[in-house]
C-alpha cells in the first residue's frame, strides 16, 4: 500500500513541473493612445453687416463692443453726422443690446429703424429730437432695462405716464428735460426701478413723497433749488437706497437725521447746498458706513473738515471748493482713511505736502487735483504711486512746467490723464505712452471744470 502511494505521488510531481505553476496573467496595456489636443475656440466669422458697421462707426469717431465671440453688441456713437441710413445699417446686428445716438438729427425715425433688435438691454439718446412716439416703439422691446434720455426737447409730459409701461425697467436717466412738476408725481409709478437721475429737472419735496414709493430705488440724482430736508425725509422710506445725489438744494443742518436713519446708505453727493454749511457738514460724522463722500461748493471749517475722522471706511472722497480750511487740516483728515482708492480735490489750499502725504498711500486709483498748488516737486512725489491709474492736474498750468510733467513717465498704468493744455506737447504724450500705452490723454482747460 505504501508503495502504491508513493508511485502516485511521484507521478503527480511530474506532472507538475512537466506543465509549470501557473503564473499570475499580466496586467492588460492598454493600446498608446494619442496625446489629447485642446480644441481649438471657433472664431467668430465677421460678417459683411459687422464689417460694414465697424468701418462707418469708426469714420463717424464711435465705437463698438465686442461679446467674447467677437459678435457686436454695442454700438456709441456721438456725431450729428449720423443718418437714418446709417441707423438702418446697424439694426442688421440682431445681438446688439446697447446703443448710443446724439444729435438733432436723430428723430423717431431713428428710433423705428432699430424697433426689431428684440435684445436691447440699453438705449442712450441725448440731445434729439425724438418724441413719445419713440418711447410707443421702444416699451415694446421686453429686454430693456435702461434708458438714458438726457435733454430730448420734444418729450411731452406725457412721457413720464409711458416709461411705468416698460415692463422691466430698472435704471432711467431723463436729467434735463422740460417735463412740469406735476408730471413728475407719476414717477411713483415705476416699480421696478432701481436708479433714478432727475438732475435740472423741477423735483421739489411734493415729488419725493411720490418717489417714496418705491420699494426697489437703490439710487437718485437730483439737482434742484425745491428740495429741503422735508423731501429727505420723504426718501429715507426707500430702505433700499444707497447712493445719494443732491445738487443745489435747499437742505440745512439737521438733515443728516434723515440721513443716518438710510440704513444701508453707501455713497452721498452734496454740491452746492448754501444752506449745507459747517455746522451741517460737523453732523456728517455719524454716516460711518459711508464708502463714497463727495462735498462741494459749500462753506466749511477746519473743525466741520476733522468731523469727517470717523468715517474710515471711505473709499473715495471728494473735497472741492470748501472755504476756510487749510493745507495741515486737509493732510492730517486724510490720514485717517486707511481704504482711500479715489481723492479729488478741486481748487483747494493743497499742494506739495499734499502729495507727499497722498505718495504714501498705496491703495490709490485715482487723484484729481486740478487748480490748486501742485507744482513739478509734487508730481514727482505721486510716481511713487505705481498703482495710479487715473490722474488729473489741469488748471496748474502756471504751476507745472513742461519739463517738469516729463516725470509723467515714470507711470505705468495709466489709463487717464488730464493735463493743462499748456502741456499738450507730442513729444511729452509720446513719452508717457510709451510707459502708458493704454492711457487716454486729454488736455483741459480751467474754464471746462464741470
């Protein structure tokens, strides 16, 4: 027995190493597959229509707006050599969604040729001569939600009755129009606008009750001698607002209650107010979530300018043509500003220390500080602001001497500057794009100060 099961088990172990353990199969490679190539964006194909725009718009000194796939979708034009045909031509661009057209020329006409572009977000027509017909045409286009109509003088009062029908208006600018202030009640009316601009128009306290109303106004714009602080108070029922304007008003000391009770008031504007004088401007003080400060025209003191120390969240600060304050209080007030992006500062008692200070602020964007008594020394002191992108200095002219402005130079991010138009030499703007090469160049004179 034991002999017979020693012959199997030698039979078994040659059978074994005859056939080879089985050996583990190798991992299946998959077959080399060829490097993947990013596909290429498709470029849009300009066609006739955009090419032709493009070529008239920019013989008439507009400009066009591109989308990410090139197509035109805006369309500015400001140049009363603008004609219907031309018009005609743009409104072949169904994708377009903002246009700009000035000038008398531009009539209802106008208006009615570019009554087919469905997608129209923006329409911006200043100085023409359209009627409340063209408002008829344009509420019919579902996608608009601005409408900037700065000084049309054919509109009707009835106009303000047709703007509630444009069903998802949200910003409208009608500044300088004729429109009689019981007109103006039907602004009460326009329930999903967000921004107002009624700048030179006869808005009085009686219209602000009216404006009250509305639960979406997020900013207003108003220039007119009817406004008290009776009509502020009147706004500050729209708890939405954040952004103030308030030009040649009647408004007083007392009204920055109305103001404080704005409770997510960002932005306030006061030019001109007579009656808005130190004593008002010491009671600013309080508006701590201020982001944008704006005064002037306005009688002050250096004790009303220190009241200012508290908002230190500014971002952007104006202090222009402000009486009785000095160089030392200006300094030491904008050294409690530690988030200052944008200051201007128009004929004020500033000058070299002043942008020594302002040279070592390295959040700036933007400086304005046309008339006043900065001299080549302290535009030396602001190229140590290598942010800078915005720069205004005109009205120095007597100041700033040429040789001195070629320190400009040393900026390499500009995108505006405005010089004295002593300065508009060719060499010196050739120099300063050669480190600026995207900076708009304007020479101004004191007299255009707006």
């Amino acid at each position: 027995m034991k002999t017979r099961l020693a012959i199997y088990c030698f039979i078994i172990l040659a059978v074994v190493s005859f056939s080879g353990c089985p050996q583990p199969s190798a991992p299946e490679v998959p077959p080399e597959q060829p490097a993947a190539t990013p596909a290429k964006p498709e470029t849009s194909r300009v066609t006739p229509e955009e090419k032709a725009v493009r070529e008239r718009v920019t013989q008439l000194g507009g400009t066009c707006t591109n989308n990410r796939e090139g197509k035109i979708i805006g369309v500015r034009i400001e140049n009363n050599e603008l004609s219907l045909a031309d018009v005609q031509m743009i409104a072949k661009l169904t994708d377009l969604e903002s246009i700009r057209m000035t000038g008398p020329s531009v009539t209802d006409e106008y208006v009615e040729a570019i009554s087919g572009l469905t997608k129209l977000k923006s329409v911006d027509i200043e100085n023409s001569n359209i009627t409340d017909k063209s408002l008829e045409i344009l509420k019919t286009l579902p996608e608009i939600e601005t409408l900037s109509l700065r000084r049309n003088v054919e509109f009707t009062d009835q106009a303000i009755a047709l703007f509630a029908e444009f069903p998802n208006l949200k910003t409208l600018n009608i500044l300088y129009n004729g429109f009689s202030p019981a007109s103006l009640f039907g602004l009460g009316k326009l329930t999903s606008v967000q921004s107002l601009d009624l700048r030179a128009l006869q808005v009085g306290d009686d219209t602000l009750l009216f404006i009250a109303k509305l639960e979406n106004l997020e900013e207003i714009h108003i220039r007119s001698t009817l406004v008290t602080n009776a009509g502020i108070a009147f706004l500050k029922r729209c708890k939405n607002l954040k952004i103030v304007e308030l030009q040649d008003t009647e408004i007083s000391r007392g009204c920055t209650e109305h103001f404080k009770e704005m409770g997510n008031l960002r932005s306030l504007r006061i030019f001109r107010a007579k009656e808005f004088g130190a004593e008002a401007i010491l009671e600013l003080g309080v508006l701590t979530n201020l982001e944008t400060l704006e005064l002037r025209g306005m009688n002050c003191s250096n004790e009303a300018l220190k009241a200012l120390k508290s908002l230190t969240a500014l971002k952007t600060l104006e202090l222009s043509e402000l009486t009785d304050v000095d160089e030392e209080t200006v300094i030491d007030v904008l050294k409690t500003f530690p988030k200052l992006e944008n200051i201007r500062m128009f004929a004020m008692p500033v000058g070299d220390a002043t942008a020594a200070y302002l040279a070592t602020v390295p959040t700036l964007k933007s400086i304005g500080i046309p008339a006043t008594a900065i001299t080549d020394k302290g535009l030396e002191s602001l190229t140590a602001i290598q942010g800078l992108t915005s720069l205004d200095i005109h009205g120095n002219k007597e100041l700033i001497t040429l040789e001195g402005a070629r320190i400009l130079a040393r900026f390499k991010n500009l995108r505006r500057l405005i010089i004295p138009e002593t300065l508009d030499d060719n060499a010196l703007k050739s120099e300063i794009l050669k480190s600026s090469p995207r900076c708009v160049i304007t020479p101004r004179t004191y007299s255009q100060e707006g």
